[in-house]
C-alpha cells in the first residue's frame, strides 16, 4: 500500500484467500479491520461507512 485512502476497502490474502475488510474514516483517523469470511460479510451488511457518520468525533457539533 503506497497511501491511506479512507473509506472502505475489501481484499484477499495472498495465501489461503481469506478476505480482509478495512475501514478507514479520514476525518477523524478511525481505522477497523475485519478478517474472515463470515465476519466480512456481516460487516459489509451492517454499512460501515453510513454508520459510522452517526458516530464521527469530526461530524460532532460544538467540537473545534
């Protein structure tokens, strides 16, 4: 990886494929990383991104 993108990104592992999901907000510096099959799947289904706006330290009111 050459630079932090934020957002969501979802890939596999070289060796034995098992999916790695990363979420990475850019405004407030939250980073999650999520491995395995069943547990990609259920992240990708809760919406990281959409929930995660509900809880951003950056989209707060009444913080500089």
């Amino acid at each position: 990886m050459t630079g932090w993108i934020g957002g969501l990104q979802v890939r596999r592992t070289d060796r034995g494929q098992t999916p790695i999901a990363d979420f990475l907000c850019t405004s407030c510096g939250t980073h999650r990383r999520i491995t395995g099959r069943d547990k990609v799947t259920d992240y990708l289904r809760d919406n990281p991104t959409t929930a995660h706006r509900a809880t951003c330290s950056a989209n707060q009111k009444g913080t500089p």
